[in-house]
C-alpha cells in the first residue's frame, strides 16, 4: 500500500485579478479538471486558512455537491462563500484517504470539521517492583519507576476505584515510602482492614508477597482463575480449622464475585469500546464505555462540535476516525472491537483504516445481542441524559443572560461577558485574571492571566489598571474581541481605572460594572455600579441575572487565586541564582558541590566564591549580591 501523502496533488486557483468579482472560487473551472479517483481535499479561505478538510471516493461528485444552487443546510452555505482555493491530494483508496484525512485535521484543526480535544494522560495503577513490600499507588505521566503499570485507565475515578477494592481484598499497602519508612505503629488503615500493616512487620514477606501476587492477577483480569485459586485456599483453611483466614478468604471471592457481576460481555476478554452517539437540538454527545480484559473501567462523555454534519452516521464516522486514527485510541491503545449504536458511514473502509493503523484485525459491530445490547443500551441512555442536561444547562445560561439584559435595561441581548479580579499574597507576585463568558457558558480557550510587574506591593488599582492596558491594548490590535460587558471586581476605585483604561484607548461601545461585596462579603448583597458614571444598582437577591454575576464573578476570583498559587509555587522551586547573568546549570552544580548546599554558599564572600572553577571575580560578586538582596 503506497503512501497517501506521496501522491499528486491538484490545485484549483481563481483567476489572477484584482477585482472582488474575479477573487471568487472558480467552481465551474475547477470541477471541469478535478480528477474522479479518490482521495482527500482542502478548501482554504481568501488568507490561505483552512475551513473544511474532508475526504471522497470520488473527488469530482463529492466536491461538486459544494456548488450546487440549493446548498442544504445555513452552516454549509457559509462556508462556500469563503472558499477561495482548493486543493486534492489523490490517493490509492478509501482507507489511504480516511488516515491522510485525519492526519490533516488533527494537524490543522479546521474550524468546519468535527474537533475533539483529547491530549490527557491515561491514568495507570503501579505496583512498585523496588520494595521489600511493594507499593500499589495511582500513577500519571512518564513511566520512569521499577515495576508494572495496568491501564490505561479512563479516569482517576476508575483508578481510585480500583485501588480502593484493592485495599478491602488483599490489604496491600498503598501509603508513600517517607510515611511506611517512619512508622512504629499501625495506622488507621491497618484499624479499619485495609492494610495489613506490612511497616511494623505485622505480616512476613512471603505472605506479603502472595498479596501482591494475587492483586497483579485482578489487575490482568484474570478473575477466574482467581477466584478458584482463593476458593482452594479457603477449603484448606477451613479443614486445618482455621476459620478466621477462611473468612477473610470467603470475603475476598465475595467482592470478586460482585465485580463479576457487573461484566455484562459473558465470556469475552478482549479489549473493547462501546459507542453510542445522540444528537438534539444541533447539538451532539458521544458515549464510550471501555471494557478491557474482559473488565468495564469506566466511561466517558464526549461533545464535539458537529461542524458541518448533520446526519448522526457520519457524525460516527468522524469520531471514530478522528478518535482512534488521528488519536492513537480512546486509550491511548486500540481496542479490537468497537460497538457502535447504529452503523458508521462508510463502515467497510473505516474498519479496514483502523486495522491497517492498528497492525491487527479491528473489527467494527452494531447490530448486537444479549450482553452486548444491554451495554449499547446503556451507553445511549447515558448519552441521551447527558446531552439533555447540557442542553438545559445552557439554556440556564441562556435565560441569565436575557435577565440581564432586562435589568440592565440594555438595548441588544450581552454576546459576550469579561471580567477581571487581582490575586497576591500581602502585595508579592500579583497575578491578574480575565475570564470569559457568553451564552453557553465558560469559554475557557479565552482566560488569561497576567503576571503584574513594576508596581507598588498590594496596590490592586494598579494592577488591574496593567491588566486592562495589556488586554484592550491587543484587542485593540485585532488579537481578540471585545465583550459586551466589562465586569471588575471591585467598586468605584476598581471601577475608575476600567474607565480610564478604556478611554485611552478610546474603546466606548463596553458596557462597564463594578461589582462591590455586601456587608459581610455575604452573596446576593453586592452593590453594582454601572457605566461610567458609576450609578449604583441592586439585582434583587436569587435573580437569575445576580446568578450570572455571581457566578462570572467567583470564576474569576478562582482563576485568579490559581494563577498566584501557580506563580508562587514556581518562586519557591527556582534558584536565587536563575536569574544571575552567567550562571547557569553547570555552573550552579560547581557551587553546590565546591560548598556542598546553598546555606553554605550564602555564607561565602566573595574570594571564596573565586575559588571556585568557572567563577570570576564579576561573576562572583553578582551571586553575592543576589544572595544578599544587595
């Protein structure tokens, strides 16, 4: 199979004209010389940013529904109206266009395009291999320890889950090595069952390592063997008599036998992903439930922005392609099986991509039966009531934000809603934060935090006149837009400097408020000052608007407050001597290991820091004197 992006590609560019008619897309040119085969193709817009990346079976048919006289649908419509070039890359096939599609739009992210944001790292359990008495504990990130790591998990939840039926089943300790290292007693875990106390020597190594062993199998999903190793163990226990290890082995095959329970995929251990899509009211949720091993980890919701797809099978076809091709896997890896709700478009060539991505069989099922139903079942009641109550929320949303426009009296329903608020501990590493809302809620993507520089410790109304400069100065630019309203923490002090901000930049279309806390800092006593003419003004206590402020309000307060503790925590882990001219790793590990710590290179002078290799006279007395705060 050749390689998708080595092939030919065809570029259909407007005529060379500088009149606004001629910069149109040339459709009926381009369409008369676009080839039939399939392949992938771009639509850019007039300043070469790309709107829509997709892929056809036949280039020529499906790039011709484009230019149609009757478009279906308003969101299409506009996006031809900014086509400005098209390119096609022809490939050997529908599989070599399906990953060279979902390549492209993982790199470009189109602003058509179905688009999920998926960068997380799994969760995994690790059992230490390093120890005495090894260690059963959460893990995220690079796998750098001595051991085994299981998972990936989908979720903390399901990890913690997992540990905690752990800790009722085999008593392996979990706590960290300073705090098993310092004990002379017992703790509370050992109190209450969950541990066996392996840090006073309360069980020997050997059985200790029989634990281990035993958590390792459940871990791998070994279950039944499991299960029938622990049952020989109570038989024997109980024939010698020995009805209180018999007990504990009777209640370890209970919990096995309650999560068993819970396996609705009789007999089958394999790696499998259970989807289920909905779509309502233009919006959409996708449901997946993980089974690996045999074994349900969890779930997960997913809302993409459907872009330009309207029909719920293709809807699952770019999903699942840009999940698992473009993503390496829900998981991180590729299950073997995938069950879908209803059929995928296209599910032949779909199939065949993931397998071919894969390197082994990945086969893709929808009309299932018995255990399987009830899973799909599952999966798409979960979606249904998910999606309805994100509906609602936002219709919530929706509601504040018309109640605000009511009580503010104002001419046009608020698109868009900024507010800022000042964070700093008694006047050190101030941090400014700017949250953004509009009528479906948070819009995260639009935060920002500014690190305050240059003023007075604790004079917040110079911080929040820099933080205002520095945000409408690059709005101003064009690097953003502008809100509807302009919240500031803060009452008519805190106000005056938005206004003088905003004047000087001559920015007079925001609607300006300041939010001052009632007697008490209590909720649902704040006093607004509205405009620049700061007129005072209650909302009465559990309206739906002082909701809305309430609510952008604390978000800003939050975002501030972990912007400080980010910047602060940053402070207290860096050198003293990071910011010194001409210091750098190497020569900060000469100082260390010439004096052997940093108290002991306070306290040198200046010739003592000579002496030491790579450190000049000038050198030294600039340590010296960021040492010393001179």
């Amino acid at each position: 199979m050749s390689n998708p992006e080595e092939s030919t590609a065809n570029k259909a560019v407007p005529p060379d004209s500088s009149s606004a008619e001629d910069t149109r897309f040339d459709a009926k040119s381009f369409l008369a010389h676009c080839s039939q085969r399939a392949g992938v193709y771009q639509m850019y817009d007039v300043n070469g940013k790309h709107l829509y990346i997709g892929k056809a079976k036949n280039l020529k048919k499906r790039l011709a529904s484009y230019f149609r006289k009757q478009i279906p649908g308003t969101k299409t419509a506009a996006m031809v109206a900014k086509i400005h070039r098209v390119d096609i890359t022809v490939t050997n096939g529908e599989t070599d266009a399906l990953i060279l599609e979902q390549n492209l739009i993982k790199a470009e992210r189109p602003p058509y395009n179905i688009l999920l944001r998926d960068d997380k790292s799994y969760p995994y359990v690790y059992v230490s291999s390093q120890h005495v008495y090894p260690r059963l504990s959460f893990h995220r990130g690079a796998k750098r320890g001595k051991g085994k790591y299981f998972g990936p998990f989908p979720s903390s939840h399901s990890v913690r889950e997992s540990l905690n039926l752990l800790q009722k089943m085999f008593k392996v300790r979990q706590c960290e090595d300073s705090f098993f290292s310092n004990r002379s007693r017992p703790c509370l875990q050992h109190q209450i069952g969950r541990c066996s106390a392996p840090c006073v020597q309360q069980i020997d190594s050997s059985e200790y390592s029989e634990t281990v062993r035993q958590s390792i199998m459940f871990l791998e999903g070994k279950n039944d063997d499991l299960s029938k190793e622990l049952e020989r163990q109570m038989d024997k226990a109980a024939e010698n008599l020995n009805f209180e290890i018999a007990a504990e082995k009777r209640d370890q095959i209970s919990h096995l036998r309650h999560v068993q329970e819970k396996q609705y995929i009789e007999g089958n251990r394999g790696d499998i992903d259970i989807v289920a899509a909905v779509i309502s009211s233009g919006q959409a949720c996708i449901q997946v439930l993980y089974v690996r091993r045999g074994r349900m980890l969890g779930s997960r919701s997913y809302y993409p922005n459907p872009g330009l797809i309207v029909n719920i099978e293709e809807l699952l076809e770019a999903f699942i392609s840009q999940l698992y091709l473009a993503s390496g896997g829900s998981l991180g890896n590729m299950p073997t099986e995938i069950i879908s709700n209803i059929e995928p478009s296209n599910s032949e060539s779909l199939s065949s991509a993931l397998t071919t991505t894969a390197s082994k069989q990945v086969k893709i099922s929808w009309n299932v039966r018995a255990g399987r139903a009830r899973w799909i079942q599952m999966a798409n009641d979960t979606a249904e009531q998910n999606l309805t109550a994100r509906i609602n929320s936002r219709q919530q949303i929706y509601q504040r934000f018309e109640q605000l426009q009511k009580d503010l009296n104002l001419d046009e329903l608020p698109q868009r809603i900024e507010c800022f608020d000042i964070s700093h501990s008694s006047g050190e590493l101030t941090v400014a934060s700017c949250v953004v809302f509009n009528q479906e809620g948070a819009k995260k993507s639009d935060y920002r935090k500014f690190n305050i520089e240059g003023i007075t410790g604790g004079d917040d109304y110079a911080a929040m006149h820099q933080a205002l400069e520095r945000r409408y100065t690059r709005i101003k630019k064009g690097e953003g837009l502008l809100p509807d309203i302009l919240l500031i923490d803060g009452g008519k002090g805190q106000l005056s400097q938005a206004v003088a901000v905003l004047e000087e930049l001559q920015i007079t279309e925001v609607l300006i408020i300041g939010i001052a806390k009632g007697e008490g800092r209590k909720p649902g006593l704040e006093t607004l000052f509205i405009g620049r003419e700061a007129k005072r003004m209650s909302l009465p206590n559990g309206a739906p608007s002082l909701h809305l402020v309430q609510q952008i309000r604390d978000e800003a307060h939050r975002f501030a407050i972990s912007g400080h503790r980010a910047r602060r925590a940053k402070k207290r882990s860096s050198s003293p001597l990071e910011s010194v001219a001409g210091i750098g790793p190497k020569r900060r590990r000469q100082l260390l290991r010439h004096f052997g710590g940093w108290q002991e290179i306070e306290r040198a002078t200046i010739d003592e820091l000579t002496k030491v290799e790579g450190i000049s006279k000038k050198i030294a007395q600039d340590v010296h004197a960021a040492l010393h705060n001179v």
